[in-house]
C-alpha cells in the first residue's frame, strides 16, 4: 500500500504543475468581414488545438454576433470542449507514462471584434475575448486508472477551471471574394485545480483522504495568428485560421448574415 501511495501522491502533484499552463487559445476571427450596425450572424466553429506541453484540445461552437457601430461586432458563443493532457516523468526506481482524459464540458467565450482603420487597402484590426471552460475527467498512470492501482477500494474526484483572456491585433486586405489576415495575440490563461483522493482500508491501513489544490497561470503570452475568409455567397462565409508560437490550432467556421 506504502509502496504503491507514494508514486501516486507524487503524480497527482505532478498533474497539478502541468495541466494549467497548456490551456488553448481561442480563435480570432476576421475584423474585415464586419456587419452593417444592426447585422446579425449565426455560425459554427471547430478548433482543433495542440501545444508543445501535449494537451490536445477539440471544441464545437455556435457563434452569434451582432453589429453594434458599422465597424464593431460583439459576439458570444456556446459549445463543447474536450480536452486529453499526456506526460511522461520518472522517479529513482521507475517511470510512468500518464494521461488525463477529460470528459465532454461546457465551454462558453464572449467578446469583441473592431476595425480599427484602412491604410492603402490595409484593415487594421483588433479582436477581445473571454473564455471559460472546465476540465473533469479521469487519469490514469501507465493505462490504469488511479482509483485502481491501490489494491483496495479507491475514489477521486479532479476538477480544473480554465479562464482565459485574449487580445489580438491583425492586418487584412480583400483579394476579390477572399480576405487573408495576419496578426499578434495575447493570451492570459489562468487555471484553478483541485482533486480528491479516496482510499478505504486495506486492514493494515486507516482509509486515508487528500486533497489537492493549486492555482497557475500560462507563461508563453504571446503569438501569431494567420487566417483568411471567403465570401461563398452574398450572405454565406467560411474563415480558416491557424495560430502558432504559443501554441499549435487550428479553426474552421461557417456563418450566415441577416
């Protein structure tokens, strides 16, 4: 049981030092496809994350926006975060491989595109958001779950909430129906952990109960991000975008505008 405890406690505080730091960013959008004041749009959104901590991160939106001035957008969305986190560490006597498998979560985000101004046919840009989602799942250590590698009857109960603060700045032009777009971002990710172990008695050994809790927040702030969206219709847009440096994602979205 002795032999068994430690590596796992060690684990756990391992997971709590990994797992805020390498939250997505969200997707940035295209300032130049702005409504009219008063336009609405309605759009799904598919991101597809990685970053070089290894957390792999897919998420499905539905997007609403609305112009409030001709150059200003204000847009909120709603969807489905699922998000696995893998490591390898080691310790004197042994190594393990571990994943947590985070279960299907609520993600939600709201924000604020803007055109800023035209230069030589040059839109000047700049988007702000907010995110949030949680992650709840399972973990487990060398492909077993931590509620059985201890030889008795055990439990847990994890729970990480990510809040992320987002800002970008991005240059963009129209090339008939198609408008490319580059630009910088900024994210501020911040992350509250706290799991509960439950372990019953083994007859040599009281039941023992621990929690863990630890707060984070990212290091790498800053990024790039290129995209481009393409008029299919009047009405009907599609935008692709891929944001590098601080992390590796990838977002595709479809919107119609009334």
């Amino acid at each position: 049981m002795k032999k068994l405890l430690f590596p796992s406690i060690l684990f756990l505080l391992i997971m709590l030092l990994f797992i805020p730091i390498t939250s997505y960013a969200a997707s940035i959008g295209n300032p130049d496809t702005l409504g009219r004041s008063g336009a609405m749009a309605f759009g799904l959104e598919y991101d597809h994350s990685n970053t070089d901590m290894r957390l792999k991160t897919r998420s499905a939106f539905l997007v609403s926006s609305i112009g409030l001035l001709k150059n200003i957008d204000v847009f909120t969305g709603i969807g489905i975060n699922k998000s696995t986190v893998e490591f390898d560490w080691s310790y004197p006597s042994d190594s393990e491989h571990d994943e947590i498998r985070d279960n299907s979560n609520i993600a939600w985000k709201v924000g604020a595109r803007a055109q800023l101004m035209e230069v030589s046919g040059i839109t000047l840009g700049g988007t702000v958001q907010y995110l949030s989602y949680d992650m709840d799942g399972s973990f487990r250590a060398n492909g077993t779950d931590l509620s059985e590698i201890f030889g008795v009857p055990a439990s847990y109960t994890s729970n990480t909430e990510i809040r992320e603060w987002q800002a970008a700045l991005t240059a963009s032009a129209k090339v008939g129906s198609i408008s490319p777009y580059v630009g910088v971002t900024y994210n501020k990710v911040t992350a509250e952990h706290s799991t509960t172990l439950n372990i019953a008695s083994d007859g040599e050994s009281m039941p023992l109960s621990a929690s863990f809790n630890a707060e984070a927040k990212n290091e790498d702030n800053v990024g790039i991000v290129i995209g481009t969206g393409v008029a299919l219709t009047k009405n009907i847009g599609a935008n692709l975008e891929g944001r590098f440096v601080n992390e590796t994602s990838g977002t595709a979205s479809l919107s119609i505008a009334f």
